[in-house]
C-alpha cells in the first residue's frame, strides 16, 4: 500500500509517500510560502536529486495538486491510482479523538470543532484535507493526531488548578503534543530492550525547535510536558515554555502590548534565542558559541538542559521509576553536546554517559554505560513512517 502522508500547515505543506508494507521511503518533500509571494515546493524521489521550482501557491489546493503532478512527473507513480491512502498529520484531536481515525464528514466536523484549541494548525490541517477529497476522491483518508497518544493520562495529569468548572465548559485541559513522536519512540525503546511495551518505564525527550517530554508508563502516556498549546513546558527554540501566568499581564503593561502582542513575544522572541540576547534559536549556532565561552549560548543552553532535567525528575516520581530514557528529534538525536549536559546531571538516577557512544548523530544508540541503573538511548523519531504505518492499519 503506498500512502501520502501530508503535513499542512498554515503556509507550508510536508509530504511523503511511502510504501507501508516495506516501509520504504519512495519521495518526500516541502511546499513553502503557501498564499505569500515566492512560494515553492521541493522533491526528491529517492535516489534522485532534489528539484525545486518557484511557482505560485495561492491557496494549499493549488499545493496539492502541484505535489500530485511532482508524483507523477518525476516517475515516483505512473498514476494517481497507485496512491492507495492518504495519512494526514492534524495537530488537535481535543478530547475527542484517543487514537487514528479513517477520515469522513463526522471526522472532519470533529477536527473543526476544536479548532479553537489550535487556531494556527487545525484549519489548515481541514483544509488539507478538503484539497486531497477535491484532487483525489476516493482515496481513503486516515487523520493521526498529535494530541491522541496522550489521552490516556490520568484527570490528575491533565487538569489545571482552574475551576472544574472551566476545564467541563471550555476543555481547558493538558493534551500534549508530538504524540505521534512519543508512541514512536518509547515503543522502539521497548523493541531494543527486547521486552514487552507494557512493561517499561520509559522517558522520551522529544528535544527539537519544539520540544516536549513525556512518561510513558506500561505502555501508556501517564504525563507530558505540553499543555493546552504547544507552548507549555521546556524552554524551546523560540518559545518560553511554563511561566507564571501573570507575566502576560505585566508584560502587556511593561511592553505596551495587547495579548496577541505577547503571545508573539512568548513564541517567537523567546526560549534559547532570547535568553542568549538573540544568537540563535539554533543549537548547532549555540554549541558552537558555548564553547568559545560565549555567555549568552551558556545561560540559554544551561537553562534548557536544566528544564529537561527537572521534567525527568518529575516524571521519574510520576512513574514511582524509570527503566529506559530517550533522546530525540533534531537535538536529541544529533547533539551529543546537549545530551552530555543533561546526563551528567542525572547521577540521582544512577546514570552514566558512555562518552564514547554519545557522540552518535541521528543513529539509534545505547549512549549509557553497562553499569548505568537506567538506560539511556538515542533513537531517531519518524512521525511520518508512524503516520503511514496507522494508515495502512486501518486500512489494508
Ligand atoms: P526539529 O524541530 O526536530 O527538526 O529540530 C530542529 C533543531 O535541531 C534545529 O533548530 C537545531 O537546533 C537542532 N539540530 C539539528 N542538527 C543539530 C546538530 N547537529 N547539533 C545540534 N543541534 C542540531
């Protein structure tokens, strides 16, 4: 079964089809500045070289259709026909969607009615959507939430300290994100250490631009990091992480701003970029600056791995344990700067580094010692291969 896997967001489109029975990547690639000036896309069929083209993208269905066209062009697929499913990436399933879920009107509905919980992501991910239904119809189409993987945290994970009230009106509530990432990873964890899903305690540390950690107990998410938004937790590339609330009303006075201003203060200005006075919300740019001595990188760097270390305190007591750490996504899986900082820090846990083996880049790897009480692992996410392998579960 060969399976379209799209990521739409509000003015790009991420794609991928691969072959779900192999597992086989046949061709990926990125529509940008969709609906702005300048738009692209970019493909690469596998074993080809990239090919990008400047080409007007108004609106995402324009977009689809030049992705299907690429298909085709570049030989990938002779016809449409031989794309069997669609897999698409929605970022909000709310309440209302605990695992993957074959697309249909009630689907679609249900997506839209939390789309107040991710204004900037649910329409578009709809719209994505409505663009595959117009260009391919048909097809059968399978939603993946990023939210699902996570609703099987406890009410005591998941409410805030607000009114019950609240949380039962609007559904103001934790839902965590990356959770195709997390189920991903803590189950490859499971596959290495050879033993049953159900019996680990497991950490993953999603550590990219966003980033996020979750428990996951015996097989199942027991706490996570992100909240309502993806803008709770760790302090990340550009966005703050957990504040004291009524820094947004201090700020909006301080700042002269309204609340949107502020929200663009706490997702784009902030995290590692702002606390290092702007160098770079990248941390190849911040390694790179620590150790010159830089102290801007340090301060941002320090602060970052201390948030990630606390979380794995937290949820090392949530889960009365822990069996097996994971590190992943861009920096967890490519920095072994990063990570050497965050595990030296977890001798309480019985944790060594093995020096030697962290300096593994985007590889799956034992980066603990053999005497280490938990085990440490870097192991590269693919939300795109565990999108394409729910589709094809629900529909072979
Ligand atoms: P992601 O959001 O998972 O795609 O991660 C992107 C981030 O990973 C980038 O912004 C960088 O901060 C980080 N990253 C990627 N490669 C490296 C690397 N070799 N060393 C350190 N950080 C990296």
């Amino acid at each position: 079964m060969k399976v379209l896997v799209i990521n739409c967001g509000s003015s790009s489109l991420k794609f991928q089809l691969i072959d779900a029975e192999t597992e086989q990547l046949l061709f990926k690639g990125l529509c940008e500045r969709i609906g702005i000036d300048g738009s692209q896309i970019s493909y690469t069929a596998t074993g080809k070289d990239k090919v990008t083209k400047v080409t007007p993208m108004p609106e995402h269905k324009t977009a689809v259709s030049l992705v299907l066209e690429a298909l085709t062009e570049s030989g990938v697929v002779k016809s449409l026909d031989e794309i069997d499913a669609v897999g698409h990436r929605i970022v909000h399933g709310g309440e209302n969607f605990t695992k993957s879920v074959v697309i249909n009107e009630d689907v679609v509905k249900a997506i839209e009615e939390v789309s107040d919980l991710a204004p900037l992501h649910n329409p578009a991910n709809v719209i994505g959507i409505r663009a595959c239904q117009d260009l391919m119809p048909g097809t059968p189409m399978v939603a993946v939430f990023d939210t699902a993987f996570h609703q099987t945290m406890p009410e005591e994970a998941y409410l805030y300290g607000l009114a019950y009230d609240i949380y039962k009106k609007y559904k103001i509530r934790r839902y965590g994100f990356h959770g195709t990432s997390h189920s991903y990873v803590s189950k490859k964890v499971a596959e290495i250490e050879g033993k049953p899903y159900d019996s680990l305690k497991t950490i993953v540390c999603h550590l990219g631009n966003g980033a996020s950690v979750s428990a996951v107990k015996n097989g199942k998410c027991v706490d996570t990091s992100m909240g309502l938004t993806p803008l709770e937790g760790l302090i990340m590339g550009t966005r703050s992480g957990s504040i004291d609330p009524s820094v947004i009303d201090t700020l909006e006075k301080k700042m002269n701003l309204n609340t949107a201003g502020v929200m663009n203060v706490l997702n784009k200005e902030s995290g590692v970029y702002g606390l290092s006075e702007n160098i770079s919300s990248d941390f190849r740019d911040l390694e790179d600056a620590y150790i010159e001595g830089n102290k801007d990188a340090i301060r941002a760097v320090d602060c970052f791995c201390y948030q990630v270390l606390k979380y794995i305190g937290a949820y090392t007591a949530a889960m009365n344990g822990v069996d097996c750490i994971a590190f992943t996504a861009g920096v967890g899986e490519n920095s072994g700067f990063v990570r050497k900082l965050i595990i030296d820090r977890l001798g309480f846990l019985g944790v060594k580094c093995n020096d030697e083996a962290n300096k593994v880049r985007g590889e799956e790897k034992l980066v603990s010692t053999e005497d280490s009480k938990v085990r440490v692992y870097v192991v590269p996410t693919n939300e795109e291969l565990a999108i394409a392998r729910d589709t094809y579960e629900l529909l072979k």
